[in-house]
C-alpha cells in the first residue's frame, strides 16, 4: 500500500508540474503554425512565467503570417539549446549578447534585436578590489585570486576573463576562494552571485572581482559599505546587454514580423505587463553599426576565453 501511495504522489507531482517545464521536442512538434520561444534555464518554473506573458502578446500579432500560438522550450546549456536551434525546434530566444554568440557559433542562430532591460540596452564590466589592498593595476593580480560569477555570465565572466588574457595574464581556475594559483597565473573562483561577488573581496577572501556597472551602482548588488573601500582596476568597452535570436532558416515573413512586433510593443499599452515580466524590459532596439561592432568584440572575447581557459 505504501509502495501504490508513494508512486501516486510522484504521478500527481509531475502532473502537476508539466505545464510549466517543456518537454523534449519530438519529430512532430515542428509545426509551421507554433512560434517557440526558447531559454537557457536552471529555473525553468520561475522563467516560464516570464517567458509566456510575451509569448503570448507576440502570437496574438502574428496570426497573419500563419503564427496561431506558441510554445516555450527549456535548455540545460548552450550545448543544447544550440542542438534545439540546428534542429528548427526553437525560432526564437532571449539571451545574454555573451551566450548569444556562443549558439551563433554553434548553431548559425541571428541577432534579430537588442533588448533594452530597465532602460539600459549596453553595459561594461568593471574589474575591482579592495583600495588597501596593494593591487592597482591588472598586473598586480598575478598570483592572485579573482571572483567571478559562472561561465553563463558575459559581464561577471567571459568579457573580464577575456580583458585579463589580453593583458597577458594566463587564468586558472580554483578549487575554492582559499585555494591559490601559482605566482604567474591569476586564479579565479565562481561566486554564483554579484552579491557575493563584492562581500568575498570586502571581506579579502579573494583579491578582486569583476561585476557589471549596473551591478556595481546597485546597492542590492554592490553595498554602499562596500563600494566606498574599493578601488576599480580596469573597464571593458560597452556591449550588449542582451539580445533576441533567431534560427538559421526561420521563414523570412516570420522573422520580419517578430522584428516589428517586438519593437512595437514599447509603444503598445497592452504589452507593457508582459514586457515587465520579460527580464524587465523597457523596449528592443535594431542593431545599429556601433551594436554590430560591439557584437564582434564579444565575440572575439568568447573565442579567447574559450581557447585560453575553456
């Protein structure tokens, strides 16, 4: 009895819990009519519900071009995500500028737009540490330890990652903030979050630390207490913050009226919920010349990153 009692309250779990984690595509799921929005997720409950409100106010504007509703698709990785994309299971997704040129590199995904979210459409990445701690410039961090956040970050990972190898400054990677790397290498330990990013160098339990300059002007991020005893090391030229991608191959009168309809929406009270949820966006913008430019900076840097460290 016990044993019928436990496998009914798992059955009811995962009943319960389907709609809101997308399952693996099948060969029929490739239907012309079915817009899939695709995320790199380690919460795919809590982006779901960002995701859909959008999804939803898109399907409905683009019924005539033969759109008539839509689909969200979880990925564990770039990896697999890139395989989704290859494989025309995924038309549209959301990322980082930093992932984005990683699935166009694996997969021949586009940039379709750049997402402007909480106002902000580009940011830098700022590299810092503690003002007594003796470091002043990059160099100084040789045999040094430095925070990161994960490698799914473009401005807390791959682009300080990749200002320190163009400095010289070959990387390694440590097995905890009390581990050191040797004296001609800078190691660096993944934090998780910016939070943590800024309290393990305030408390000296790494030497510096890289964050965003939002992140870096957040006092939810970046205490004040913090802030006023660090010293900046080094800034990265401005990129993207984020960006919408789109398949190799997506049929062109699709592509082109997701492009209009994502930079409508700013203007479209009936969006403005939905474009809330949706990581805080406030509007999409076209790719412009210096965007493109700065696309292919985050490009090289994730070449150089991953031939170097990865």
């Amino acid at each position: 009895m016990l044993r019928i009692w436990l496998v009914g309250v798992l059955l009811g779990f995962v009943l319960s819990a389907a709609p809101l984690y997308a399952a693996p595509p099948s060969p029929g799921d490739d239907d012309p009519h079915v817009l899939v929005l695709g995320r790199i997720s380690d919460d795919p409950k809590s982006h779901y519900a960002q995701l859909k409100p959008l999804l939803d106010y898109v399907v409905a504007h683009m019924a005539d071009v033969g759109i008539t509703s839509g689909r969200i698709l979880m990925a564990r990785d770039a990896r697999q995500m890139s395989s989704y994309l290859r494989r025309s299971r995924v038309d549209w997704v959301t990322e980082t500028s930093g992932t984005g040129m990683e699935l166009q590199r694996r997969s021949g995904a586009q940039p379709l737009l750049l997402t402007e979210r909480g106002g902000a459409s580009i940011y830098h990445s700022i590299l810092f540490t503690r003002a007594d701690s003796g470091i002043t410039s990059l160099v100084d961090l040789r045999g040094k330890s430095v925070a990161l956040q994960g490698v799914g970050s473009t401005s807390a990972y791959l682009m300080p990652a990749s200002t320190l190898l163009g400095a010289g400054l070959p990387m390694e990677i440590l097995l905890s903030p009390q581990d050191r790397p040797d004296k001609t290498s800078v190691g660096y330990v993944f934090a998780r979050s910016e939070l943590n990013i800024a309290a393990w160098v305030d408390k000296g339990m790494v030497d510096a630390g890289a964050l965003s300059n939002l992140d870096w002007a957040d006092p939810r991020r970046m205490p004040e207490a913090f802030r006023k005893n660090m010293r900046v090391l080094a800034q990265t030229g401005d990129y993207p913050r984020a960006l919408e991608m789109v398949r190799p191959g997506l049929d062109s009168a699709v592509r082109d009226r997701l492009r209009q309809v994502l930079l409508d929406a700013a203007q479209d009270p009936q969006a403005a919920t939905a474009m809330k949820r949706f990581f805080g966006t406030t509007r999409f913008l076209r790719l412009d010349a210096p965007a493109l430019q700065a696309l292919e900076r985050v490009r090289e840097a994730s070449a150089r990153v991953r031939e170097q460290i990865e």
